[in-house]
C-alpha cells in the first residue's frame, strides 16, 4: 500500500480510471434517464480522461521545475488535460474536481490522507461551483458525500482515506434514485455519479486499498453489489479511433500547423508507408527517413525489432501523430516543439461560433457567416474555434443544454487570452438561426448580445425522434421505436406514425401563435417529411410562414422552431 500520493501512482491512477470507464462505456451512456438516442455520459466521460492521460503521455509544461512539486506538475498536467478534452456537463464537472485536486495538493510536500480529504472538499466546492442551478441526487451528490467521509476518518493515512471516500461514493450513488424522481422512474442510478465512483475506486486500487466489491469488474456487473444492475456493454464504441481533443495553439506553426513532432521509429518498411499516409493526412512538412545505423542510440544490435527511421511532421494534433508511430513500431526519442516565430494578427472585429452536429447544418451556419464545431465538442475544440475567428469579441451558441458548461469553460479560456466571449444560451439549432438573423455589428457587442439572447428565448423549439428505451415521461409510458415530440426538452407527445405525430406537433404548437415557422430535417427522416409537414402547415395555418432545411442532424428526423 501507498503511504503518499506520489507523481507516479497520479499517472496510473488517471490510466486505471480511463481504462475503467471505457469498459463501463456502454454501461454509463445507457443510463441515460431520458428515453431520447442521445446519452452520452459515458462516452463525453471516456473524451475527457482520454485528454488527461494524453496530457501526462506528452508531459507538457511551460512552468519551471523548481515552480512546483512532481506529483502537483503531473496532477496539473491530468487537470488540464482533462479540462481541454472535457465534453458534457459531466466531463465539466470531472475537470474540475481535478483543477481543484491539483490547486490543492500542489503545494503539499507529500500527500497523505489528510491533505487528500482537504483537497476532495475543495473539489465538492469546485463542483458545485461550476453548476449554474446544482441539483442533489447527481455526481455533485456523489462527491460531496465522498469528500464528507474523507475527512470524519480524521486520519493521516492515505489508503484509509482513499477507501473511506471511494465506498461513501458508493452509498451516495446508490441512494441517488431516492433524491430524484426522474431517476427512480427510471430505476437507474445517475450516470456521472457512477463515473466519479470509478474514478475513486481506480484511486482505491492505485493507492493499495480497492473495494472487495468493486464494481469495475465486467464479470461482476450482475451481482447485488453493483448499484446499477446492469452488465457493462461489451460492445461500447472504443473512442480510441477519435484522437485527443483539438489543439488550442493551431495557426502559430508552419502552414497553420502549431507543433513540430519528431521521433525515431522502429518499424518494418509496410508500417512505415501506412504511418506515412496518416501523418499526410493530418499535417504537412512530412519526412521520413529510413536508416541501417543506430546513430546516438546506446541500445545493443541484439535490441533491433527493425529497420530505423526519423520521422519529422508539422501537426495540430500531437497525440494523432506519436499514435501514428506507435501504430506502425515502437517510437522513442520523441521531441515536440510549439512554434513561436509567427506571432499571432492582433484580434479584430466580431464573430460567431456554433455548435451543429449534421453536414446540412453545418453549412447552413457556415452560410450565415458563422463558425461551426461538430457536435458534443471538447473545450479545446470549442476554443480553437474562438480562436480561428481572430475576431476581438465573438458570441458562442452551444445550441444543447449539456455544451452550454463545455462552452463556459472555452469562454473563460478565451477571454484569459485577450478575447470578449459571451455564451447565449442556445439549447437548439433554431434558436441559433433565430438569434443570428438579428445580430447587427454596428451595435455595441454586450447590446448586440442581448438582443441574440433575445430573440433565441423568444423561438420556441422542438424535435421529433425515436425512443430508444422505455421510459415513463410526462406525457405517458413510451417503448422503444415510439415516436416522442418534445418541447423544451419535455416530451409532449407519443405516437406510432412519424409524419402523424409531426403533424400534431405543429398544430399543438400553432394553437399557441406563431407567425414563422423552421423546420430542419434529420439524417434519419424519411423521404419527403419535410415537404409532407410543410403543406400542412400551409393548409392548415395558411397565415403562417414556413422556412424547411435540410440539417442532416443525427437522431431527431426533425427540428422545429416557431416564432
């Protein structure tokens, strides 16, 4: 057992607790509580450890050695990471919790249990900190309750701490359905309490001290100890083919490229020509060169597993570039240097940035001279958008209630680097459209803001999609493959017939007022939908106008807005 949180046992402590969520991936996203295609807690929770554990893998750092402690250099490397990389509101709140871990610890000569306790109640305050309306019998439940036990051990011993924090997490997981309804109707715990119970019990194992009945077993997932009930998904999607998240620094190196990486590889000829055609794709100033001598390299020839080869390329994505080499071989000597020898244009004028998932979408946002990132994105992709404008003040519209946190922390980033950033808090792509149709440049920027804001909150919106469980909603029980309009998030109606059900949509929302209505198309609507709900609306309600797009987005046939 540990007595003290050294920087190697942070390491294998973030690559145990990424290691435990992609095996409960499949697990996590299906407790979505909502019967709508789109959990994603477990997957937005993989993208943001992935960021941390390729964070510690590049060990980057501008801070001097001498400036802190190794396990607080290698803990701020695992917060910052993470906080590049987080997705949803959950991977927000995990971001957190480890920014406040490392601010904590950093400092502390050696961390022993009771510097531990400290430091996890100063990431309940972070967590809950970084909520706009924190709701109990959620990951913050769960932390708190861990951070409590922590420190009533009132003890210096670290492994009696970790276990201490990792079962209350348990108890408070498990209680979670009795604080919030919508999670016993459900009969599922809350899906980011039991990444962070993870998390800790990852912790639990690195520090010598795991839970007799963990439940970051696969082949245990049905045994009455696990709080969830349910078997791990063994086909959950593996992110690892997604690459770490976007580079904030893209456009300081050559050709736009931020990082030069170079590294020596050992690899057969057939693995260097397809490493060759990765990096080709994802960066320039590519050479590979193959050589028969080991130069500088003090291994023995008995060591060879191959041919030698030095690999040089400009990239954005570091981590795409070095998994590239050790795809085709084994890398070593790797080097990568941040160009500093373009400064950056001084920041100018006003943009706009959008999140859209759906090609459609994307260029219909494009059209209207905004910015676009592809759906769920991580901070850093929000913040290399942001700062892609090279404008001096920029309006993000996250246009989803679970980016709205992730595009918080990409303004925050933004505007530590000398931008103006305001979120208007789109929940839907309509709302999007709705808000860019008013912005005037000529305005004063916080006027200009709120007049988006204005018209955003003043278009209804709504979407159509198939359930993907049964769950009981406000409107009644639906099975899956029912058909579920919801409005403002709340579904309103269920039925069987796809353009039926849209059509009863639009009366029930026009009964209401309205003078314009938007309609955007899904990847997964049938031919003819869009025109099908369009004359309806103009037999039905021939005063009202009607715009229809194709968007392209995935799981919802349909988006509607009325204004």
């Amino acid at each position: 057992m540990l007595d003290t949180l050294d920087a190697a046992a942070v390491r294998r402590w973030c690559s145990g607790a990424l290691a435990a969520l992609r095996r409960h991936q499949g697990e996590i996203d299906a407790l979505n509580v909502y019967p709508v295609p789109d959990g994603d807690t477990g997957t937005n929770l993989v993208l943001t450890l992935t960021s941390a554990q390729h964070a510690l893998a590049l060990d980057l750092d501008n801070s001097s050695e001498g400036e802190q402690t190794s396990h607080g250099r290698v803990l701020r490397l695992m917060a910052r990471g993470a906080l590049l990389g987080a997705r949803g509101n959950s991977g927000v709140i995990v971001s957190q919790i480890l920014r406040a871990l490392a601010d904590a610890l950093t400092d502390t000569a050696v961390v022993r249990g009771r510097a531990l306790a400290s430091a996890l109640t100063a990431a309940t305050d972070a967590a809950y900190a970084a909520v706009a309306r924190p709701v109990e019998g959620t990951v913050l439940t769960v932390v708190a309750a861990a951070a409590r036990a922590a420190d009533r051990t009132g003890s210096d011993d670290l492994p009696t701490v970790v276990r201490a924090a990792a079962a209350a997490a348990r108890d408070a997981l498990a209680a979670t359905p009795g604080q919030l309804p919508v999670l016993a109707r459900a009969g599922v715990v809350d899906a980011g309490g039991r990444g962070l119970c993870l998390l800790l019990d990852a912790l639990a194992a690195v520090v010598g001290t795991p839970l007799t009945d963990s439940t970051d077993n696969p082949d245990n997932a049905d045994s009455p100890d696990n709080p969830v009930g349910r078997a791990a998904d063994p086909d959950g999607a593996d992110p690892d083919g997604a690459g770490p998240a976007a580079n904030p620094h893209s456009g300081a190196g050559s050709e736009g490229y931020a990082y030069e990486v170079q590294f020596l590889l050992e690899a057969p000829a057939g693995a260097v020509d397809r490493m060759r055609a990765a990096l080709a794709e994802i960066g320039d100033s590519l050479v590979v060169v193959g050589s028969d001598a080991w130069g500088d390299d003090d291994r023995d020839d008995d060591d060879r597993n191959g041919p030698v080869w030095n690999v040089h390329v400009h990239v954005d994505d570091i981590g795409a570039a070095i998994e590239a080499g050790i795809a085709a071989g084994r890398p070593y000597q790797i080097s990568v240097t941040r160009f500093a020898d373009r400064p950056a244009p001084p920041l100018a004028g006003r943009a706009a940035v959008v999140v859209a998932a759906g090609t459609g979408l994307a260029a219909l946002f494009t059209g209207e001279g905004a910015g676009v990132v592809g759906g769920s994105p991580s901070t850093a992709e929000l913040l290399d958008a942001i700062r892609r404008t090279g404008a001096a003040e920029v309006v993000v519209l996250p246009n989803d209630p679970d980016t709205q946190a992730v595009a918080g922390l990409a303004a925050r980033e933004a505007e530590a680097g000398g931008v103006t950033v305001a979120v208007v808090p789109t929940r839907s792509p309509v709302q999007a459209l709705a808000a860019l149709a008013v912005r005037d440049p000529r305005r004063r920027f916080d006027d200009d803001v709120i007049a988006m804001a204005e018209a955003a909150g003043a278009c209804r919106y709504a979407e159509v999609c198939l359930a993907a469980r049964e769950a009981l909603t406000v409107a009644g029980r639906c099975r899956p493959g029912d058909v579920l309009a919801l409005v403002e998030g709340e579904v309103l109606l269920i039925g069987t017939d796809l353009a039926g059900t849209c059509r009863n949509l639009l009366d029930q929302l026009l009964g209401g007022g309205g003078e314009l209505v938007t309609l955007i198309v899904g990847e997964q609507a049938p031919d003819g939908l869009g025109e099908a709900v369009a004359a309806h609306v103009a037999r039905c309600w021939p005063f009202v106008e009607v715009h229809t797009f194709v968007g392209g987005q995935p799981h919802y046939p349909l988006l509607v807005g009325i204004e």
